[in-house]
C-alpha cells in the first residue's frame, strides 16, 4: 500500500463511497472531529472549524444526542463481557431484556393480538426484508402460497435492500434503475396530507384502497406502510384515520398489516409509535434507526404469536432468515439503555416542546417566494419548495447558520435530537430559514425597488 496523501477529505474522495453518491472527487464533504450532545464540530476541506446544531440527528437515530452517559456506561459495560457472540444456538441478556423491553412497549388495544414475538435484524432495510418474509412464509403456511406480493402506497420508502426498494415509490424510488428486479408489487395512492384532509378525502382515498386490496387480494400477502409519516419518500404526514382504513383492508381481504415504524418509532411523531395515533395495531412491525439512540446499527421485527406460529409450523419449519450479527450484544446493550430513558417518560415533553419550537421557528418562511409549504409533527419540521434544493449550496449556508441539515429533493427538514433545548431548536430553525432565503430566495426587496 502507498502511503495516504492529502486531507483526510481527499483521501475520502479517492477511496470511499458515501449514501447515494458518486464516487468523485469533487463530492461536498466535511470532517467530524468531534460530536458532543446536540453538537458536531465540523472541520472544512480549507480547514475552517464549525460548531453546528445537528438538525438531522444523524437521519433520525441521536434522539438523546452524542456521548449520553448512560448510553456511553452501557455500551462500556457490555464490552468489558461481552461485545459478540453468534445467535444460532446461544443467548444472552442483552437480548432476551431487549425483546422485553421492545414486547411491553409496542403498540397494543383491546380484542387484538400483541406484537410478542421479536426478530433482531441488524439494519432497517433487513428487518424489512424479515417482515416480507414473514408474510409470505405466514401466507403459504396457512395455505395461500400464490399470495407473493404486497401492497404498499405511493411515496412510501421502506429500504434500500432488493425486496424493499421493489415496496418503495415506484416512481421516485429506485425502480427504474433496476425494472428486471422490481416489478410485481400493488401500489396504492399516498393518503391525503394531514394539514388539509378534508372529510370526503380521507373516505375517498380509503375506499379506493379497498378497491385495490380487493382487485388483487388472492396474490397479496400483506400491506407495508409507514403510519402517520411518510419519511424518505417526501416527509408526507397523513391523518392517523388512514391507520383505521389500512387496517380493514388488510383483515377482509386475509392479508397482513405491516408498519415500518424504523423512522416514526419511539416517539418521533408524538405518540410512542406513530400507530398509536389511531390505536390501531399491526401485525408485523418494524423498528429501527433511534433503537440503540443512534450508538449502532440494530433493527427489530415483531410480530404476533399467530404469525410466528404459524410460520414455525410451514413447511419450511422455521423463519428463514438469520444474520451473522444477529442479536449483537453491545448494540442490543445500548439499545436497552436507550429504551431504558424512553421509558422515563421525559420524551414526550421534549417532542411537544421541539414541536412548538419547530412551528413557531419555521412560520417566517412561510413568506418565502420559494416555499411552498411548511409543516411539523412531532419532533420533525419541514420547509418543503417549489423547486429541487441546491443541496451543497443550502447545506453550505445552514452551517455558516450554525446548523446542520442534509435536504433532499425539494425538502429542507429536520427532526433534532429530543435534548434539544428550546435555545437549540430556534437556532436550527432560523438557520433552516437563513440557508433557504438566501440560496432560494430571488433578491431581496431592498434591491427591486429600494436602490
Ligand atoms: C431508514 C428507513 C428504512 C431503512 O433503514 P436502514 O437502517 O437504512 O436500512 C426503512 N424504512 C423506513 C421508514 C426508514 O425511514
């Protein structure tokens, strides 16, 4: 190997890839150099330091922000046992507390079964692929063996592994780019938003899923949604009376009802889950990204004991699928430690007062010419544009505002860390507006008539 030159930012640029990236060499980057709290300390390719608001929580996973101290002791602690073992055969604490833990506090309501049974994968994207399977395996065992596919809506985003990416938008997700590998599934219309459902929509949208539940039922297995929130695919909030309408479909036509709650899970929404908006409860659901408090990659399947029993009872006589880090005991650890201070309770006054601060903070750019729409739920604010983001440049410029955000499309948005103080929340806030105004915003007014 010849010895490494150049900045740390350069030598990124000429070995790695980053998500959703070319490999170039003029890829926008900056270095972390250290991450404390709500805070990075970001160094530029010329050098320059910046302290900046992590706006982004490290996409949804830092709800308790960097270096927590009882994430920190928990992860120590496991390490000084334990940091791997293999699942196939073997068990351990972390794992068997963690199932707990993820069994008491999914969604539940009367004359339902629980979400006992929990499959720990070790990405998002996997314990997508896991739900998948699951139905289809719980479709064939109770003799349904043509029901291969799934229903799921438009501007949905489930993963980027194969089987999820075909459940994702057919339209803005990845399948043009692979038509051969993910065609065959039901796509019905995204739900109206939440900020104007008008009465008749919400009936409207609903009996149109059931049309097409029942035009295709006897080749689905199940229906995969994101409830209340639609994330990657466009940060679409739609009213929690869809959850009802989902629901129904999937119990008269014989199908599952899978939630991916990897982004909307403990309590980013407002609720606990996103599905306790409306009580209803799933089949199958899927957690993710804030699991371990953003510390490491972990992911968890639950389903009911019908589902698992019946799949335990096919033919195939087993759920088949198992990682080689399944049930990894220190991410399992950290996880436990993070649901530990989810159930102090203390989040659901942080997410009402970020929500607070995110409606108030983001109302100026509503004004905006640029701007299309603003909107919150829970911890989660969105700027959304007429026209696509010039995301170097407004990238650029929240962090001159002390803010890190990393846009998407015509998005601006950000969902903080729920420690985030008021202070911190009107500092992302006025730097998301800041950075918008001034790469989007045609001159100021001063300029037009003043002189
Ligand atoms: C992020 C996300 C995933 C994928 O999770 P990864 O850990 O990135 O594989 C799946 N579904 C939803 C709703 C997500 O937000």
């Amino acid at each position: 190997m010849t010895p490494a030159r150049g900045s740390l930012i350069q030598r990124d640029r000429a070995r790695l890839w980053h998500p959703y990236a070319p490999a170039s060499p003029d890829l926008p980057l900056w270095e972390v150099e250290a991450a404390d709290g709500v805070r990075l300390r970001l160094r530029s390719e010329d050098g320059e330091h910046h302290e900046v608001v992590d706006a982004m929580s490290s996409w949804w996973s830092a709800i308790h922000g960097y270096r927590h101290p009882v994430l920190d002791a928990a992860a120590k602690r496991q390490l000084a046992a334990f940091s791997h073992v293999m699942f196939g055969g073997l068990t351990h604490a972390p794992a068997v507390e963690l199932a707990e833990r993820l069994v008491a506090m999914a969604p539940s309501g009367p004359g339902r079964a629980p979400l006992e049974r929990v499959f720990l994968a070790d990405s998002g994207s996997v314990s997508v692929e896991v739900a998948l399977k699951l139905a289809v395996q719980f479709q064939t065992a109770s003799g349904h063996p043509r029901r291969q596919r799934f229903l799921s809506l438009r501007g949905g985003y489930h993963g980027d592994t194969f089987a999820a990416m075909g459940v994702c938008d057919p339209v803005d997700g990845m399948h043009s780019a692979f038509p051969g590998l993910l065609a065959g599934n039901v796509f019905a219309p995204r739900p109206p938003a939440a900020a104007s459902p008008t009465p008749g929509s919400v009936v409207a949208w609903a009996s149109e899923l059931q049309a097409i539940a029942a035009a295709h039922a006897g080749e689905l297995a199940a229906i995969i949604v994101e409830p209340v929130l639609q994330g990657a695919g466009g940060m679409h909030a739609y009213p929690a009376e869809c959850l009802t309408a989902l629901r129904q479909a999937a119990d008269r036509h014989g199908l599952l009802l899978i939630f991916d709650e990897i982004a909307t899970g403990f309590g980013r929404t407002g609720e606990l889950f996103a599905a306790d908006h409306a009580g209803v409860v799933p089949d199958i659901l899927c957690v993710g990204k804030a699991l371990t408090g953003g510390y490491l990659t972990l992911a968890a399947t639950l389903c009911t004991d019908e589902v698992a029993a019946t799949v335990s009872a096919g033919r195939a006589g087993a759920l088949l699928h198992g990682p080689t880090f399944m049930g990894n005991p220190l991410a399992c650890a950290v996880a436990n430690a993070s649901l530990g201070i989810i159930a102090d309770g203390g989040w659901r006054a942080d997410v009402g007062r970020t929500n607070a601060g995110l409606a108030s903070g983001l109302a100026p750019a509503r004004d905006l010419d640029c701007v299309r729409d603003v909107r919150t739920i829970g911890a989660v604010g969105v700027i959304e544009l007429h026209d696509a983001v010039d995301v170097p440049a407004v990238t650029a410029a929240a962090i001159r505002h002390g803010v890190w955000v990393r846009p998407f499309r015509n998005l601006v948005y950000t969902m903080p860390p729920y420690i985030s103080t008021a202070a911190d929340v009107e500092q992302i806030t006025a730097g998301m507006t800041a950075a918008v105004a001034e790469v989007h915003e045609p001159a100021p007014a001063r300029s037009r008539g003043l002189g």
